[in-house]
C-alpha cells in the first residue's frame, strides 16, 4: 500500500452513542429499532416497514439496545485510547442528525451536540487518529417521517442541507474525508433505515423509494457544491454497498439476468460520479411504470458536482438464477462454492478484488474500504481471551484480495474494518454478533461491566498497521 495509506475502523453513531434523549438528543428511526431475541438472524425485521409496524416498534415495550449502544457518547476518551493502542489510523465514524437537529426541522442547531463532536475530534487529533465522517448513517430524526413522510418529500431535501451545512461549517479543519449519505443504494434492502418511508405510503412502492433516492442525490450534489466552496481541501465522497453479483451458471438466462442487475447497482454511482441518469436506467423506469419528479435544476447540480471519491462497503457476495430470481436485488440464490455465517452472509474474499477493480475501472476516482467485516457469536474466555481466528483469516484473506486489485491500478486511499471494537448490529440490534478486535462485555440487553478485552485480532491488526499490510502472516 502507499506511504501514506490508512488503516483503522467504522462504527456509526447510532449503533454506539447510546445516550438516549440527554443533552437535548431527538428521537430518531434507530432508537425505535428493537432487540427481538425470537426471529430469524437472517432477516431484516425492521426495514420495509408498513405504517402497522413503525407504529408497534414506536410505542411498543421492547429492549431498545440502540438507545443506549456501548456508551460511547459517554466513553469516547476511552474507545480512543484503545484505539490508539491498536495503532489505529483513522476512524470512519458518523454523526447523529436527531442529536445535532432533534426535530430534523429546528431553527437553530442544538449546541450541547456540537460541543460533544468538537470534544471528540480534539481528543481523535490528539491521538492522531483521522476522522472520516458520515452525515446521514441510518439515523433520522423521527419527525421526518411524522410530519414529512422521509425522503419521499422534496422539503427533506433542505432540511439535510441546513444539517450538512452546519457540520461541514462547523468541522472544516478538523475533518478532511466526508461521505454524505451511508450506502445509498440500499434502498431496497433498508427502505426504512435508509429512507424514513413506510411500505403502504404509496400505491407505488418501488417508485416511492427512488424518487427519494433521487432526492438524496439532489441533497448530495448541493452538499458537494458548498463544501468545495467552502474549503477546497475537503473531499466530500459517494458510498455504496457493494451489491453486485455473479451468475450461478454459465447459462445465458443467467449471465444476462446478472449483467442486468449489475447495471442498476451501478445506477447510483453512474449518478453521483458521472452526473446524470444513465439511459439503462430511464428505460427500466420506463418498464417498471416508474415516473420521477426530476427538474431541470436537480440535473444541473447532480451534473456540476460530482463526489470526490467512492466510498464502498464489502461484507459477502450473491449469485443470482434466472427463473428464480428477479430483478429485486432481495431475490438471490446461495453460492454452492462458499460457506456462511449464521446470519447468512457468504464468505467471498475475491469478491472484494472483484468489486473494487470494477468500480475502479469505470469511474478512476480515488475509493475507500468503508466497511469490511464478518458477525461471530465470539467466546470470552474465563481469563478474559478471545481467541478469533475465524476473524484473522476473513480479514487476511480480503485485504490480501485488496492489495491484489491495489497491484492492478485500483487507487485506493483507506480500509476500514467493521468494527473496530464490538458495537449493537445494525440490522439485527444484536449485540452478541461481534465484529470488533476489542471485546465490549455488554450483552444483547445491554448489562455488562463495560470492560475491554483484546482478542486474539487485536493483536494480529495491530500488526498488519505497523507493516502497512506487508505482514498479513498468522500470530
């Protein structure tokens, strides 16, 4: 890797702040998220939500882990310090909308918020840790979707901007990397989470989230456009999941289904890195009998403000079957060649190379691993040790697949592990599915001491920071 590559970590606010309701935090779409101990770990039981289920999780009586995550609003010295012990070089880490404008729609910013990052980017520069922040990581403020009904409604649209606005002001010589809007192209997987929409608010469902999508890519490009002129040295990026797949055979059926659904992955980023909607993209809403509310001035900014760099998430990788599998990215068959984890995401290191050189070859952008990471139900031993091999070797073998595409030409500048240290999941409130290197002894109701045990990755990353991932070797 260059001289000057960064290696370190993400975590998102809302699955670790916790600090529910205080210092004049609002409510947002993740504090109504619950632990539900008795569905199946491979769905996603909060997103594509109807208006009966926002209402059960919102004034249900649940355990609510997200409310109070692993205290890290209240730690974050702490978390740091660890931090650095690993060596670690930046954190990619989000800010909390419903904490900085707990309403969405307020006047003024909350103040006590801002103080809160201000405290927390001193203390990461004085540990030499460079922050990389997200503005909207699946954390709306929940009167967006009372009073707006998300991201469906244009008005959102500067709502975020007065948001975005205020930080990129606020932070412009604390925070060089910015990512406007965490995995944009999940909108069909994470509706909810993603979007704030509701299945039943429209006749057309699919329509629905893709005229939001289009409004955050509206919001996106303006944030883009003040940020260069606010300070140049800003680099304001572009994330995806990636969400490509590969065909399950080699039959034709297949391989022409696959390409298919490929190219509407590329959708969002054609979008926001080549500024405008590319025609296989008009000619499928076109078939699908989707219509958008595009104006002339959303396509003069998408086009005049194009992200800096492509953020990209990598966890597994899909195949899909013609016959079996439509063009809903939710539709997807199992590779028979790889293996899983109980949440049933398939182990694909080359995936990573796979990814990384295409998007490399079609946009020429600097990227950055944003998140990479694999879920264990880890053991804590009596004499307080994690041995997690299982972790070493998913992580070795996908920045081994990294460094490769690297070789090839692949321009990219950082990576960044899902999670450094143990946080609530995302898509399942767990905290029992640990992804961190630092053991955080909460459980899925949130008891625990709190205490810091170093598992066996700890010690294996630390390593691979200190020779710039030229020793990638076992402990």
């Amino acid at each position: 890797m260059k001289k000057d590559f960064l290696w370190g970590g993400a975590i998102a606010a809302n699955q670790a702040e916790g600090a529910f309701g205080r210092d004049g935090k609002g409510m947002s779409t993740a504090d109504i998220q619950p632990f539900l101990p008795d569905a199946s770990p491979t769905e996603l039981n909060f997103n594509n939500l109807d208006s009966a289920g926002y209402r059960k999780f919102k004034d249900g009586v649940y355990i609510y882990p997200k409310r109070q995550g692993v205290h890290f609003y209240d730690r974050y010295k702490e978390y740091i310090d660890v931090l650095a012990e690993m060596h670690t070089q930046t954190l990619r880490l989000s800010l909390a909308w419903s904490r900085i404008f707990p309403n969405g729609d307020d006047a003024e910013p909350n103040e006590e918020a801002l103080l809160f990052y201000d405290r927390l980017f001193a203390y990461m520069k004085e540990k030499r840790i460079e922050p990389i922040v997200t503005i909207f990581h699946y954390e709306m403020p929940l009167n967006l979707i009372d009073s707006y009904g998300g991201w469906a409604n244009r008005k959102v649209i500067d709502l975020f901007v007065k948001y975005g606005q205020t930080v990129l002001r606020r932070y412009q010589h604390a925070v060089k990397y910015w990512i406007a809007i965490n995995q944009i192209n999940l909108i069909h997987k994470e509706a909810f989470a993603s979007l704030g929409l509701l299945s039943d608010q429209a006749q057309h469902y699919e329509q629905l989230k893709f005229q939001a999508v289009h409004h955050q890519f509206v919001a996106s490009a303006k944030l883009t456009e003040f940020a260069h002129e606010l300070n140049p040295d800003i680099q304001m990026g572009m994330m995806l999941a990636d969400s490509l797949t590969v065909p399950y055979s080699c039959d034709p059926a297949d391989v022409k289904l696959n390409f298919r659904r490929n190219r509407m992955q590329f959708f969002y980023s054609d979008v926001l890195l080549r500024g405008e909607y590319p025609e296989y993209a008009r000619t499928y809403f076109e078939d699908h009998g989707i219509k958008l509310d595009i104006t002339e001035s959303d396509q003069a900014v998408i086009r005049s403000h194009k992200a800096d760099f492509l953020a990209v998430s990598y966890y597994w990788s899909n195949t899909v079957k013609a016959g079996e599998n439509t063009m809903d990215p939710n539709t997807t068959v199992k590779n028979p060649h790889l293996k899983a984890n109980r949440w049933g995401w398939s182990i694909n290191a080359s995936g990573l190379y796979f990814c990384i050189s295409e998007y490399w070859d079609r946009y020429r952008v600097p990227m950055m691993i944003a998140e990479n990471g694999i879920g264990y139900k880890d053991r804590l031993t009596p004499d307080g040790q994690v041995h997690d091999d299982y972790r070493i070797q998913y992580h070795r073998e996908h920045i081994s697949e990294l460094q490769e595409a690297v070789r090839e030409g692949a321009d990219v500048f950082a990576y960044c592990s899902w999670a450094p240290f143990d946080i609530v999941s995302a898509g399942t409130a767990e905290m029992s599915k640990r992804y961190g290197f630092i053991y955080v002894d909460y459980d899925d109701e949130g008891k625990g001491s709190g205490e810091f045990y170093y598992k066996d990755s700890f010690f294996w990353y630390q390593r691979v920071i200190d020779s710039n991932g030229t020793d990638l070797s076992n402990l």
